[in-house]
C-alpha cells in the first residue's frame, strides 16, 4: 500500500514538476520526444487503506530512446 502510494506520488511529481525532459526541436539529430495524453488524475474518495491504482501511460513518439533516469518525489 505504502509502495503503491509513493509510486502514485513519484508518477504525479514527476507530470507535474516537467522531470521528464522533453526534446527540444533539433531537426539534425535523434531525439525522443515523452507524450504524455493523461498528465493528471484525481481519485474519487475513498475509504482510508483502500488500494487504488492509476496508470499513467507515456509514450516516445521521437526517433531516440526515451530514458527516465531520475525520479525523485515532493
């Protein structure tokens, strides 16, 4: 539960806080390019220690590998 929560907070941090670096347009180069459709989710209320999942899908559209290396929470 605790492991899920701190997941769900690091995912929300790193949306909200832009720690995904984003390609900048170099037209010369590979670059890979996060698209992210969703970039929030709210739960509805629910009952304290009640697991809820939310998955948060991003996708590399550019033409490099997309790495996430660092992820840190608020």
């Amino acid at each position: 539960m605790k492991r899920l929560i701190m997941l769900s907070g690091m995912v929300l941090f790193l949306l909200s806080a832009g720690a995904v670096v984003f390609a900048a347009d170099v037209p010369d180069k590979a670059s890979p390019v996060a698209v992210i459709e969703a970039r929030t989710f709210t739960f509805d209320p629910v009952p304290e220690g009640t697991e809820v999942v939310h998955d948060f899908t991003v996708k590399n559209t550019g033409t490099a590998e997309l790495r996430v290396e660092q992820v840190k929470t608020g």
